[in-house]
C-alpha cells in the first residue's frame, strides 16, 4: 500500500501531538501544515481543534485555508474534522454571536440546551447508530453501536439534513448527533485520537476510505 | 449517562513514578511511559500525571517525557506540577496534554485561573486542591506536593475558583492519601455537593471496595488511585467489572 499523504491543518487551535501519534500509528505520511498548497496536494485533510467556532473561522481566515478547504471538499476528496474542526464544517454557528462556517455541510453549530447534565459536556459517551445511516460503508465501520468515545464541548451539531446524521449520542435527557458525513467528508463532535483503542480504530478506517 | 473515570494518577520525581505515604516518604515505583502504556492497556479513562516537586524547585514539568509518553496513549492525560504561565499551559497541550491541573501558583495568584480559562477554554483548566483536616474539623489547603499550609479554606477556595472559570477540580486527601483506608467519603460530599463542574477525588484507594463506597457515597465524575495500580493489586479492568456489576456508570 502507498503511504497516503495525510495533512493535519493547524490553524491555532488544540492539541495535535496525539493526533499526529494516532495517524503515525498506521504507516501513513500524515504531518501538520498550515499551507494552502499541501492541502492541494494532499490525499486527505484532517481539521482538528478545540475552541470557540469564530476563533476556529478566525484561524483559518488568516491563514487563507477558507477557499482552499472548500474546493478540496468539492472535489469530494476525503475530510476528518473533530470537535470544532467537525463543527466549522456546517453552515453556521451560533457561539458568542452568529458566524458563517465553511457550509459543506448545511446545518447550525448551537449551545447545548435545556439538559440536566453539567455543561461541558467532558467525559466518556456512548455513540448509536440512526436508523438511516450505514456504518459499514463509513470511518465507524465494524465500531458497535454503543461504544464509548470521549466528548470534550459545549455546542452540538444540528444539521439540516437526517441524511447527514452518521451518529447520535445522549446525554443529560437530549440526543445529539455526534457524528456527521456526506460524501467521504466525516465530522466527529467526539475525540478518537483520544477515544482509545476505538478512536483508532475510527482513524484507520479514516485512512482505508482515502 | 454520566460514567465515573477512573484515574491512575502518576507521581512524577526526575525520571521516575514515585508513590509515598501522606505525600511523604517517598519510594521509587517504576518508569513514567511503561506503567502509563500499562493502565491505558488496562482500561484506564484518563491518566494523570504530577510533577511532584516541580513547583518546590520552581521547575516545570518535563514536557519531553510527556511528549514521549503520549506517542502511545489515546486517552485524555492531564499534568500538574509547577505550571505557573500561559507559556507552561501551551507546552503541555502541544506535548499531548488535554488538561493541566494548577495549584500552587494559583492559591498565590488566583486571577492566573480566570486568564487561563479564557485563553484556552475552561475544560482544560484543573484546580487541584490538596487537603488536610484540621483539629477543628474543616479543611485547609495546601501547596508544594502537601508540603505547604495555607490557611485557606479548601471549600471556600473551591468555590471561588470555580467562579473564576476553572473547569474541573481534583481534590487530593492528604490525610488518606497512601493509606489505603479508602476515600475521605465526607471530602468527597462537601465538594460534590455543590460543584457544577467535575470533581475527581484522589486519596486512600485501597480495594474495589473502596471505590465503590465512595460511589455510593456522592457518585464524583472520577475516581483517582495510584498504589493500588502501581502495585498490581488491582486491575483497572476487574474494578471497572467489580463496579458495573454494583450499578456504577462505568466505560467497560
């Protein structure tokens, strides 16, 4: 198998040790850039992030990776994005303020409302499958219903399509969706690069659909 | 569903886990990378690391062995010892920390806290409290890895942190820590009851029993542990079983 070229967009936000280590795991050459032309040439683009969506638009805005993202994913070339990485993903979000996102996938980035659990919403949960999504075809391929993956957030998804909805989640009386996708674009509102040896499991199957 | 973490916590001396008895004593247990690689093969929720003489030495936490341990462990890690700048915070979330925990430079500057949490967001932002009875009952704070009192109020000070924007708080028992006699139950309710935010409780683990006591207790969103780990005389996976069966929320 040919390494696949991975990029790992820093746009100024988070972690991305652990998740260069968990792409590092599978043999891929994955690295972490913040040029425009390494997504051109990339075989798959990975936003990470965690932080407000303005600041996550902010970082990229800067950067000039707007249009850059936006072409590749319309190209329908293969995107992982995670926590906020995931939420830019959509139209829209509503932190401090209203923001416009990337819009590749329609829908709202909103606050987590009316439940009686603490928010953040920081620790392990559990990720269902709805009725209309087929796992098997996707990064949560051969993952079980119910499988625990870790959370760290305030905002949630709400997409504007069921068709959209890859995963569900519940917690404090909501169910949220906790993952999304369209195309080979996939967003996850959970973290796999700390999820454990089923965060990894998510990775590879990341890198098997590129 | 609310699942409590259970945490094994890594008292870091140089380049080795240590473990004393009431925060003293201290003996050598192993190397920080093998043991974290063992408890997150075992099951562990999350890992915590602590510098524990950082602060004493004004030395920071050594982020290279924190970047090598993180190579292999895809669970949250949180470190703690001598983080006292934006500068230290930042480090440790690019060596593959999620979350610092922050003590001794916050009882002496408590805006640090508030700063902290708004340049990198309250979940990451730990308050770790170290706490001693006194003769008359309540608990006071202390710093320097328990070698410090403050005259703080450790409640009250939880209180105000938790204004300031703090997004968790580990609590440690100096009193029962290394004892094994299990968790200060009380400890535990004074703070649970009345932290919006997660609270994990360290200190005293000696058995599954302990662990579920302190459950059935105030159920905290995480139990820390560290001898009864570092000295195999539990698995992480046979308490999380031990647990499931009795009703606690855990990840299995």
């Amino acid at each position: 198998m040919t390494r696949k070229k991975i990029a790992i967009i820093d746009y100024g936000v988070g972690n991305l040790h652990s998740l260069l280590k968990a792409f590092d795991r599978f043999g891929q050459n994955s690295f972490i850039t913040e040029e425009s032309s390494d997504i051109d040439s990339a075989d798959a683009i990975v936003l990470p992030g965690v932080g407000a969506f303005q600041s996550g638009m902010d970082g990229l805005k800067i950067r000039n990776l707007i249009n850059p993202i936006k072409n590749y994913a319309e190209q329908k070339k293969p995107i992982l994005g995670i926590c906020l990485g995931a939420q830019i993903l959509m139209s829209e979000g509503y932190e401090f303020g209203r923001f416009k996102g990337l819009d590749i996938i329609p829908g709202k980035v909103v606050i987590f409302k009316n439940i009686t659990e603490k928010v953040p919403h920081i620790g392990w949960n559990e990720i269902y499958s709805p009725a209309s999504a087929n796992w098997n075809k996707s990064i949560l391929k051969s993952v079980k219903s119910n499988s625990d993956v870790y959370f760290v957030h305030s905002y949630i998804f709400q997409p504007k399509n069921y068709k959209n909805i890859l995963a569900i989640t519940k917690y404090g009386g909501l169910e949220f969706c906790s993952a999304i996708y369209k195309d080979r674009i996939y967003g996850c509102q959970f973290h796999p690069e700390k999820s454990g040896e089923i965060g990894l499991k998510i990775i590879k199957n990341f890198i098997e659909l590129i | 569903m609310k699942k409590v973490r259970i945490i094994p916590r890594l008292d870091i001396k140089g380049p080795n886990v240590v473990k004393g008895i009431h925060c003293e004593g201290l003996r050598v247990v192993g190397n920080p990378k093998d043991l974290a690689y063992r408890y997150y093969r075992d099951g562990a929720d999350e890992i915590l690391f602590m510098d524990i003489v950082a602060s004493l030495y004004q030395r920071n936490f050594d982020f290279n062995i924190l970047r090598s341990i993180s190579e292999r462990i895809f669970i949250p890690i949180t470190v703690g010892g001598g983080i006292r700048s934006i500068n230290d915070i930042n480090n440790a979330l690019r060596s593959g920390a999620d979350k610092v925990a922050i003590n001794t430079y916050a009882i002496k500057h408590p805006e640090f806290l508030g700063t902290a949490a708004r340049k990198f967001g309250s979940q990451c932002i730990v308050l770790s409290i170290e706490a001693k009875r006194t003769p008359s009952g309540w608990w006071e704070a202390y710093t320097d890895g328990g070698r410090e009192h403050t005259g703080i109020n450790a409640i009250e000070w939880a209180r105000r942190a938790i204004k300031l924007g703090i997004g968790e708080i580990l609590v440690t028992s100096i009193d029962n820590d290394g004892t094994r006699d299990g968790f200060d139950n009380q400890l535990i309710r004074s703070i649970s009851s009345f932290s919006p935010v997660p609270v994990v409780i360290h200190g005293g683990a000696g058995s599954k029993n302990s662990f579920l006591n302190a459950c059935q207790t105030h159920l905290p969103e995480g139990l820390s542990a560290a001898s009864v780990f570092h000295y195999k005389e539990l698995s992480i996976k046979d308490l999380k079983k031990y647990l499931y069966k009795n009703n606690i929320p855990v990840r299995i």
